[in-house]
C-alpha cells in the first residue's frame, strides 16, 4: 500500500499538472486565447473552410486557432510556450470550442456573418497587446515588438486557412486586419514609454484597435490593392458591412474572406 501511494500521489499533486498561477499578463493571454479558439471553431464550419472537418477535427482547429499565436510569439522570444506549461489555456480552449459547437448550424452561419466578425475584432486587439508586452520585455527594438505584435493574433488564423487549403487572410483584403494588429502594437508601445503599467496600457490600446476593427466592419473599409487592368480585376461585389451581417441582410451561404 505504502509503495502504491508513492506512486499515486504525484498524480493528485496541483503542481504535476501544470502552473496554474495567473497573473495579469497570463489573464489577458487567456482571454485572447480563448476567444480566438472559440473562433476558430466558428471559422472551421463556414463554408469556404468546410471540409468534412469530424468533431475532434474541429476541436483540434480551435486549439490551433487559440494557441497558435501565443506558440509562435513565445517561440520567437526564445521561451517555452505558456500553453505548454499552464493547463487553464487547453482546458479553456477546448470548453470554448465545445461552445461553438453546441450553436445550430443555420444560427452559426448568422453568428459568423456578424457577430463572429465582432468576435474575432475583440480578441484581435488582446492578442496584440501582450505580444508587445512581451516582447518589450525582451528589450526587442520597436520594429520588433510591432511585428510580435502582429504575430501573436495573425497567426492562429494563418494556421487554420492553410489547413483548410485557402490563402490566408493576412494577404487578401479585408477590413484591416494586419493593420489593426499594427495600430494596437504602437499605440501600447506609446503606453509603455508613458510609464502606465500593463492594465491601464492594455485598456487603451485595446478600445483603440477594437474601435478602428469595429468602424473598419460597419464601413466596409478596406486594404488597397495594387492597380490591375479591368479584364484582370473583374467585377466585385461589395462588402457587407458588419449591420448587415448582423441583421442577416445577405446570403449568409456567400462568405467574403
């Protein structure tokens, strides 16, 4: 009995299932995370992604949609990866895909039309705001931590269009998608040399970058694209805006990237 405790109890032990400490860099890490995986989960069942994805398939995506960007940053700055070492972030993940899951399809479609978009414009902005932190914690130069800026909540999308076989959305146009990244990274760089410490820095540069997203969707803003003769360009329909999406006003079987 003796010996069989001794090689149970590690198994009870908090510590021997990862560092569940939060502090407040960790809490904003886990709340981009989890929206972004609860997103991902969404993004796998549109239709341009669709590709008889099975149910631990979808799971898987929403993982690598939620971690992703916090792998690639933590990668690049030479550090293990937080969502090896704490279990909060596959435990939240994976209860945020589970979520997604549980939405009926036809309500899906209309969640991703509007407020799929609105959700993928609130956990933008988090993901970019500790991918700065961190790496101005690393004493990287200021190019550095805006392209760990963009990293952070580009990549995790970058990974499930690959998977699903589609150009990823960073190189499309769209509502600014690379550029609220970028927006979010320079304002909380200006926050950081100001001396506010990381809650007040987050707050603004968050209510910024969600602010430019959110009016970027409602107007239909977009990325410019170079000049290409009209026989090349052909006709575009116009971008829903994000009230229209909301409201079901299109044909919510038409995605645009």
């Amino acid at each position: 009995m003796p010996a069989t405790e001794a090689i149970l109890q590690p198994v009870f032990l908090t510590s021997s299932w990862g560092d569940f400490s939060t502090s407040s860099f960790t809490l904003i890490d886990l709340i981009a995370a989890t929206t972004n995986a609860f997103n991902g989960a969404l993004l796998a069942r549109r239709p341009d992604h669709w590709k008889h994805w099975t149910v631990v398939g979808i799971l898987l995506m929403a993982v690598l949609g939620g971690i992703g960007g916090g792998v690639t940053r933590d990668v690049l700055l030479n550090k293990i990866p937080a969502a090896l070492t704490h279990p909060s972030y596959l435990i939240l993940c994976t209860l945020a895909a589970v979520v997604a899951l549980r939405i009926d399809w036809r309500a899906g479609q209309y969640f991703r039309e509007g407020l799929f978009q609105f959700m993928t414009a609130f956990s933008l902005p988090w993901y970019a705001v500790v991918g700065t932190d961190a790496a101005l914690n690393a004493d990287l130069p200021y190019l550095g931590c805006i392209l760990i800026g963009v990293v952070g909540p580009t990549a995790g999308r970058y990974f499930i269009d690959v998977t699903s076989g589609l150009p990823p959305k960073h190189f499309i146009k769209g509502e600014w998608f690379v550029g609220t990244a970028v927006l979010v990274s320079v304002v909380y760089i200006v926050c950081y040399e100001a001396g506010l410490s990381i809650w007040p820095a987050s707050l603004i540069s968050f209510a910024v970058g969600f602010g430019f997203r959110l009016l970027a969707l409602s107007k239909a803003w977009e990325e410019p694209e170079p000049w290409m003769p009209e026989s090349i360009r052909g006709e575009e329909e116009a971008r829903p805006t994000l009230s229209q999406r909301l409201r079901g006003d299109i044909d919510i079987g038409v995605d645009k990237p």
